[in-house]
C-alpha cells in the first residue's frame, strides 16, 4: 500500500505546493509501514523502504516545481492569484 501511494505521489509532484503536501503524507504513511514492518519478523521491511525513498524523491521533485513557481511568479510581480495563474499560463 505504502509503496503504490509513493509511486503515485511521483505525478503529483509536478503540481506546486499540491504536490508538498501529498508527499508529506505518502512520506509518513511510509515511515509507519516500515516501522510497523521493522518491528514484526513476519513483514518484509523492502517495500516500505522503497516507499520511504520515492517519496523522498517525490518531496525533492515537488520543492523544486514549487520553488520554480513561485519564483517565476515573483518575477512576473504578480500581487494577485489571477496575474500569477495568468502569468504561469503565459510563460509556460
């Protein structure tokens, strides 16, 4: 489970600031699978490790589109969400 929440946080990552706070959530869901995987013998610890490292991954990427953003917006001096949305539609 942990694992496909962080495979699927890899394309939510390319939507700002959506995209940080989905990768937070996948990353604890994962970090609870591993510890809960860690402390019973009977779990394999793999996934939930895999998981704990995509969603690092997802949470790098989606700091980077968010930065990215908000500094194109700061660019454009946009005051507004309209002239910022207009001004990302724009140069994009």
């Amino acid at each position: 489970m942990a694992l496909v929440l962080a495979v699927m946080s890899l394309p939510a990552a390319l939507m700002p600031v959506l995209g940080v706070v989905i990768a937070v959530v996948v990353l604890l869901v994962g970090l609870v699978a591993l510890v809960r995987a860690v402390r019973v013998e009977d779990i394999s610890w793999t996934y939930p490790a895999i998981a704990v490292v995509v969603a690092v991954l997802a949470l790098g990427a989606s700091t980077m589109v968010t930065n990215a953003a908000q500094d194109r917006i700061r660019d454009c001096g946009a005051t507004t969400a309209e002239q910022a949305e207009n001004c990302l539609r724009d140069n994009s």
